[in-house]
C-alpha cells in the first residue's frame, strides 16, 4: 500500500465518527502529534510540573546548603590563616588563605593578607621571584577591590622598591642598578607620593618615602621629609616624642644624610 493511500484510509477512519478508532491507530496519533507539538496530555503535564517543581525545589534547597558550608569553609580557612599570618608561619598563611579564595572568598583583606604572607616568604627566600610576583598580584587584587585600602598600595610600593629593584647577590653582581630596577623604584615613589597627602599623620608613609629619596640621591628631599618627621611627632606626642624610637630615628637619618652631603 503506498503512503497516500494509507494516510488517505487512517484520515477516514479518523473522520468516521461511527468507526471506532483501533489503539494503534490512536497511539500512532499520539506519536505523531507528540513529535510535532510535545506532550498533548494536558492532566498528565500538570502532574509532571508539579513533580519537577518540587524536585527543582529540593535541588535549590540542597545548593543553598553547600554554598551556606561553602561560605563557611571559606572563613574559617580565612581566619586560620590569618591566625598563621600573625605566627610568621608564611607557608601555612598562603595554603589557607588560598583555600579561601579557591572556596569563593573575595574580600580585598583576604587578598592583601596573602600578599603580605607571599611578601613575607619572597624576603625570607631572598626575593624568589614567583613569589614576590604572587605578592604583587594579590597586593593588585586587594587595591582593586576596595580603592580605599591605602595600606595595600603602600605595602606594594615596599615590594617595588625592595623586592623587585632590591639587589639580589646571587643574580645581580655590583651596585648598578638596570634600567628595569630603577623603573620600579620609581614606581614605588610615585605610589608614596600619591598617598601621602592622603594621609598626613602617618608616620610608616613618610619614614618609607625617605629613605627611597635617601637611598636614590634625592638627598634634599630626604632631610626635609624627616624633618617633617620630627615635628609630627613632637605635635602629636608633647610630652613624649623625644622618648620615641622613631623619633630618634629620624633624627639619626638627618644627621647621617647630612654628613654625607657635606
């Protein structure tokens, strides 16, 4: 039989109201239309959608509470850590706190913390370079993060200055600096500079600043910005300044800078 003439016989005996429609014959519509248009059993898909939704249900109710032991994890690996960080067991620090982030920790703390701790371990390993660049990655991180986090761009301009234009006995023989170790002691005197109008009162941006000015030639600059040192200290601590360490200090530095600049 060809096919027009069985479609034209199974479209009779569907239109033939007094026929009654053989179960083949309606399950074959039912695949028909099923392969057209889906599921045409109305009752049926109702009931269907009411499982589902109950079983998408569980599933949310299921992720809600990983994320929530996720999130968990996360902290407390954030807080051992930090916990580590204060101990100086640098290693320690680094393997939580990455499991942190690795969790979904991102908080600009967390990120400078470990930029302090891979900081930490590059100095101790005389400025390995992959981990002083893991430091400056995260002290990046926590910058952007929260713009406000000065303490991050200072402890960055620190691993410029000292980690990456530091001289390194074992790969740099001699005191002249490259073309590469200069560039990145400027770029952390401009990030001083940059902060320290921000932060008039504080005295570590300062000492830090002067002793770049001092340690690059920039005498002049020196002596005054520990001057200004010295008159800070005396404003905020009047009956005390001349006691302080970092008031003899800064003290001390003038008067070697001087000598040497006569």
């Amino acid at each position: 039989m060809s096919r027009w003439l069985l479609t034209m016989t199974i479209l009779s005996m569907v239109f033939c109201s007094s026929c009654q429609i053989p179960d083949w014959l309606a399950q074959w519509q039912k695949k028909q239309l099923d392969k057209r248009f889906g599921r045409t059993d109305v009752e049926t898909q109702k009931s269907d959608i009411g499982e589902w939704q109950k079983e998408a249900a569980e599933y949310e109710n299921q992720l809600l509470k990983e994320i929530d032991l996720q999130t968990r994890a996360a902290l407390v690996n954030r807080r051992i850590g930090s916990a580590f960080a204060e101990l100086q067991s640098y290693e320690l620090c680094i393997r939580h706190l990455e499991k942190a982030v690795l969790l979904g920790d991102n908080d600009a703390q967390t990120f400078y913390r470990l930029g302090l701790c891979y900081g930490n371990l590059a100095r101790r390993q005389n400025w390995d370079v992959k981990l002083t660049r893991a430091a400056e990655e995260n002290f990046i991180k926590s910058i952007h993060l929260e713009k406000n986090l000065k303490k991050g761009q200072y402890e960055l301009a620190l691993l410029y200055f000292h980690g990456y234009a530091g001289l390194n006995p074992y790969r740099i023989l001699g005191e002249t600096l490259t073309v590469e170790q200069r560039s990145f002691q400027l770029k952390a005197i401009e990030l001083l500079e940059e902060l320290l109008p921000l932060n008039q009162n504080d005295i570590n941006i300062r000492f830090a600043l002067a002793g770049m000015y001092s340690a690059t030639g920039r005498k002049n600059e020196s002596v005054s910005l520990y001057s200004e040192i010295l008159k800070a200290l005396e404003t905020m601590y009047p009956d005390t300044f001349s006691n302080r360490e970092d008031y003899r200090t800064a003290k001390n530095n003038i008067a070697l800078i001087q000598n040497k600049i006569e």
